[in-house]
C-alpha cells in the first residue's frame, strides 16, 4: 500500500527553523509544510505591501528559505507553505533569485493567487459579521484586508503540474497537508470520508512542535523531555488515510496519545463538525493508539460536503494600546503599586484621557486571572511587583499619554519605582464573513529554475 511522509516546519509565523531542517535532512520525507499565517498575521502583511508592492510576505521568508534551500540541494522534499501571506508572488519571485544563486537545478516553483478580495469589499459590505452578529459596514475602521480561507485547488493544480515548492497566501491550515494526500492518492473533491481524514493529518501537523509535547509541557504533571531541542512531528499516512504521527530520533519531546488527544481538540468548538473549506471533518470517533515509543497510530475521521462558503478575514484598523509598566521591589511592594495605580487614575482624570477600556494589572499577583481568582491563589507576601497599565484609545496621541504618565512616577513618586517601559501598539482587529466559494477565484502562477 502506498504511503507517504509529511513534516511540520513550522507552527506560526516566527516559529524556529533547525527542527524543519533537520526534517529535511533526516526525515525521509516527501513534503514538509510550513504553517505560518494567523488572522491578524495577513492584516499587517497588507499593510507592509501597501507600503512596498514587493514586500507582503512572511518577515522571515528569506531568513528560511536561505536554509531550506540549502537543505533542498541534497534532498528531493517537496515544500508547501503559506508564508506568500498577502505576496505569493513576489515570495516565488524571491525563492527563484535565491535557488538560482545557490545553483539549483530544474526546480520549479509555483504560487498561489485568489484568497485576496479586498478590492471589491464593497459587494459584502451587509454581510452578516460572525463575533459581533452586526453588518460588515458597521465597522469603524480603516479597513486594510480581505482574505478568504481557500482550500486545496490551487496547491493540487500546482502538485498536477510538477510544482517542487509551492507558495500560497491564506490558505486553510489543514489544507497544506491535505492537498499533498489528495494528490497522491488520487482522492476527489467528493470523497469526503477521506477528505476528513486528511483534514485531520492537517490539523495534527499544522502547529509543529505542539503536537511533539511542546504545549503540552507542564512540569511535574506533564512532564516532557528535552524541550530545547524539541522535535517537529511527521506523519506517515497510507492511501485509506490511516497515520502514524511520530518524530525523529535524538530530538527532544514526545509522542504520545495525550499529545496527539490534545492536538486533536485544539482550537475545535464541535469535534463533529469541524468546518474547513475542503469539508466538514468530523473528529468525534477518532482511534489514537500508542504503538512504540514517539510513534502514535491515528484512524477513525471522517467528513461531510463542505458548505460552499469561505470564511473571510477582514482586518481593519481598530484603535492604538497606550502601555506602561513599572516596579516595585522590597518591604511594602505591593502598597506602593497600588498607590502608583491610585496616581495613575487621578492622573488620567486630571488630563482628561479619553479612552474606550483601561486596565490596571499586578503582575505576578492579578494579572492573568483577575481579582477574583487571584486573591484565592496569593498566599504569601510580594517581595516585588510589576504594576502594568493599558488603555484602549483612538489616537496615538493619547496611546503616548498612558506610557509618559507612567514614566513620570519615578521622580513624582510613590518611592522605589524602577525599570519604567512604554510601549504603542496599533491595533488591527478582525471581523469574519462567509462569501460563496464561487466568488473567489484561484489561479496558479509558475517559475522555473533551469540548468543555465
């Protein structure tokens, strides 16, 4: 029965890049992915390519590629990633001048188009929004993307074609994988028990090292071993869909059937229904079988026909976060972070800070879990504490009120205040909308680098 291997070069946008290489090098793969978009992650790609129509990619795509390419030359992997985020093309135009500058050979490269809608916005403008139940047009905001959760087409276009690395903007992230099994096992669009399948091999590899024990972690409950030379997963998957998720020998963390049963359920609100748009997989009688040491054996997904909508990602320019964080350490830490909170509110009154949320936080003490939960959990007296405080503003003038308020209380008290930091953070929020499948249109472009 014909079988063949995948591996996860990456998790997120910046994640690490030896555990890929190492892959390339040692895993005997077929294809490995590289899983590097979020919905916020496409919005700022935008907004760098508004700035420079040849920028737009993944930061990290030339710092990657340098290695993968490297990596290439002595291994025949097949490379699929989403890292083009709103520039494929001139991500593939990239790739080409750096595989030809390292004399590559016969390598053919192909990009990804068609998720992008933004220039005609307009026509879904009353579409329903999926977090807030209000209309598209409701927002109040500078809108600076529109990107569609496109599924396999384009990548399997691209496989049929000969494509050797294959670049994409925001595709689904089971799809990477899903994509690559379809085209070698000649499933069809309508197959949707295997398509489910599939989805799930995707799920599991989508997030790299999460899968191998790296969220996992949770010492002297989970605990995991090596988690600085933490391994990146592969899954072994035959034509019927069936997988064994292990990782290399010599390399940190673990496989087991509670990292894949926590993986599975990641990011998962209906395990019987998980919407994607290649199908609606159904993880709800999945089979995880440890079957030797990092080496877990999965089958048992299934699916249903998709529903003929991509969910769309429309990030817009929300507002700016005015930060600033100071300490206080020694006898009577904690009473003077909370007079330095008192200040801060006098103060923002004083100035007539206009803001649409504030936060003051204790870290260490409040800050993750609030008041309420927090005083149960301290126990003992703060030798030291970080007093933080955020607020949600309009302008950037007055995102530079908060950190500068909080940076005047090291001379205008309380006492001991040290380490003042402050920070602006321009804001782009999203909001989701579904548009008919047959309103995006995927196109695939190819770039050849031949023997000179």
């Amino acid at each position: 029965m014909k079988k063949i291997r995948i591996g996860s070069g990456a998790g997120y946008g910046g994640d690490r890049i030896e555990p890929a290489i190492e892959l390339i090098e040692r895993g005997d793969l077929d294809y490995i992915i590289f899983e590097c978009l979020a919905e916020r992650t496409i919005s700022l790609a935008q907004k760098a390519k508004q700035k420079n129509p040849e920028l737009g990619y993944n930061d990290l795509f030339e710092y990657r590629f340098d290695k993968i390419l490297d990596a290439l030359k002595n291994h025949k992997v097949k490379v699929i990633t989403n890292m083009g985020a709103a520039n494929p093309e001139s991500a593939a135009k990239l790739c080409s001048v750096m595989a030809t500058e390292k004399g590559l050979k016969n390598l053919k490269i192909a990009y990804v188009k068609g998720d992008d809608i933004g220039d005609r916005l307009e026509k879904y403008l009353n579409y329903q929004v999926l977090e807030t139940g209000g209309r598209l047009s409701d927002i109040q905001g500078e809108i600076l993307s529109a990107n569609g959760y496109i599924g396999i087409k384009g990548i399997v276009d691209a496989l049929r074609a000969g494509a050797d690395i294959i670049i994409t903007g925001r595709v689904a992230d089971p799809s990477l994988s899903l994509a690559p099994l379809c085209h070698e096992f000649g499933w069809s669009m309508d197959e949707y028990e295997k398509l489910g399948k599939g989805t799930w091999i995707g799920h599991l590899l989508e997030c790299a090292g999460q899968v191998t024990g790296g969220y996992f972690a949770d010492p002297g409950y989970k605990d995991v071993p090596e988690l600085w030379n933490l391994g990146f997963p592969i899954i072994e998957v035959d034509e019927n869909g069936k997988g064994i998720v292990t990782k290399l020998p010599g390399t940190g963390g673990m496989v087991t059937r509670e990292t894949v049963q926590e993986q599975t359920l990641y990011e998962i609100q209906d395990p019987e229904n998980y919407f994607t748009p290649d199908v609606i997989a159904d993880f709800s009688k999945v089979r995880i079988e440890q079957e030797g040491k990092d080496r877990v054996r999965i089958y048992g997904a299934s699916g249903k026909a998709p529903t003929g909508k991509y969910k769309t990602s429309v990030g817009y320019h929300d507002c700016y976060i005015g930060e600033g964080q100071i300490s206080y350490g020694g006898g009577n830490a904690l009473a003077r972070a909370q007079l330095a909170k008192e200040i801060l509110e006098k103060r923002f009154e004083q100035i007539g800070l206009v803001f649409e949320e504030i936060r003051y936080d204790f870290i260490g003490l409040n800050s993750l879990y609030g008041d309420l939960i927090s005083k149960q959990l301290n126990t003992g007296i703060s030798s030291e504490v970080r007093l933080r405080v955020a607020a949600r503003v309009k302008t950037i003038e007055e995102a530079e009120q908060v950190g500068n308020e909080v940076e005047a209380l090291y001379t205008n008290g309380p006492s001991g205040g040290g380490g003042a930091s402050k920070n602006i953070k321009d804001i782009v929020s999203i909001a989701s909308i579904f548009i008919p499948v047959e309103d995006f249109e995927i196109s695939v472009g190819y770039l050849e680098v031949n023997e000179s």
